[in-house]
C-alpha cells in the first residue's frame, strides 16, 4: 500500500526566499509523481507531473525533482512572493488512484 | 479547453437525506475519479470510472456510488447522509490513453455541509 508524507506541515518564510518542500512514498513502483497547489475551500491546481524516468520537471519558478530510488521528492520554489501561499501536496499514483499526502501549508510574508 | 466543472458548488442537507453531486471532465478525457478531503483525513480516493466502468473504489461504506455516462460525464451519490460526509468532494479527469496513469486534472470541488 502506497503512503506518502510531507514534511514540513506548516512553513512561513518572509518573501524572496529560496525553499524546498518534501514529499516521501513508500512504494517506488510509480510511473509518475505529481505536485498540486490548493488556496483555501479551492480545489487543486496541478503544478508539475514528473515521469519516472525524469528526475526534474520545471515551470517557471518551480522545480520538481524526483529519486525513485530513495522515494523521495522535492519542490524547489524560488524567490517566493505571498501570492504562492496556499497548501502544497503531492500525489503519488497506485494502481488506477492517487495517495497523497498530507501537505504543506506555505505562508510567504510581505 | 475548458477545464473539469463540477455541479453544484455548495450544498447543505440534513441528516438522512441523499444528494448527487456531477462533474464534467476535460473534453476527451475518459478517467473521472472522485476524492473526498476533510480537515482530519485529508485526501481520499472514492472511486474511479473509466468508459461508464467503475475501476476501483476506496474504503468507503455502500453508501456512497457513482456512476459515469457515455459522455464521460459522472455522478457520485450518497444516501442517508451523516454528519461526517460533510467535506468538499473533488472530481479529477484524465486522458489515461496508452500509459497507466496521465497527469490528473481537478475541478473546483462541491462543498457539502450535512445538517
């Protein structure tokens, strides 16, 4: 059974900041992994999809990396503006569903 | 393209009531899976259909049901309502053509406060 983590929970940083989310799975047998954007009451917004074989995806400021073999990924978000604060999840697949994790809660102060 | 739309936006009901909740996915889009999320359980898969078939289903009680049509589009349902099944309920679509898994696409989600 898939499960996947996110650490940290919650994280404030002042604007301009360079950060890093984490996103571990137990089961490195996935095709792809996927990181979402969620604001409040919203639903989700897809930000980047990696394929197993790639280990990073970039869209503008946002870069995703990924490390089957450690199960882990990482998204990198530079020069961070209030406008990125929302909760960030990742969703790793099993079988024809998504797991997720619990997400990461970003607060970008002015 | 217009994205994945769900119907209706809010929703209140009392207990023991039922209500049927649609989502329209991506034109061309084939998968609608559905995932309830609440404060305390976070994300939660429900059910996925694929060409009218139901393909797999989580951990939830006979009480909630879903259906898709040959437009693609679906329905899930939930009867005799309790207070826990208030949550936003969220609605993905994707091609899923060749590969086992494509990149998910959600809609705005149904809010569902049960009374």
């Amino acid at each position: 059974k898939q499960e996947v983590t996110q650490i940290p929970a919650a994280l404030s940083v002042p604007e301009g900041e360079n950060l890093v989310l984490n996103c571990s799975f137990t089961d490195s047998a996935i095709y792809n992994l996927q990181w979402f954007r969620q604001d409040p009451g919203k639903g989700l917004t897809s930000l980047l999809l990696i394929q197993s074989s790639q280990r990073e995806q970039t869209s503008g400021r946002l870069n995703a990396s990924l490390d089957k073999s450690s199960g882990r990924s990482t998204l990198y978000i530079a020069a961070s503006q209030p406008g990125d604060s929302a909760t960030y999840l990742c969703a790793a697949p099993a079988g024809n569903m998504l797991t997720f994790g619990g997400g990461t809660r970003l607060m970008v102060k002015p | 393209k217009a994205g994945v739309t769900q119907t209706p936006r809010y929703l209140i009901k009392t207990r023991g009531q039922q209500v049927t909740l649609s989502c329209s996915p991506i034109s061309g889009h084939r998968s609608v899976s559905w995932y309830q999320q609440t404060p305390g359980q976070g994300l939660q898969f429900l059910f996925e259909y694929f060409s009218e078939t139901q393909r797999n289903k989580g951990n939830f009680p006979g009480r909630f049901s879903g259906r898709q049509f040959s437009n693609s589009r679906s329905e899930m349902n939930v009867s005799t309502l309790e207070l826990g099944d208030s949550a936003l309920y969220l609605c993905a679509s994707s091609w899923t053509g060749g590969q086992p898994w494509n990149e998910q696409f959600f809609g705005p989600g149904t809010r569902l406060t049960v009374l």
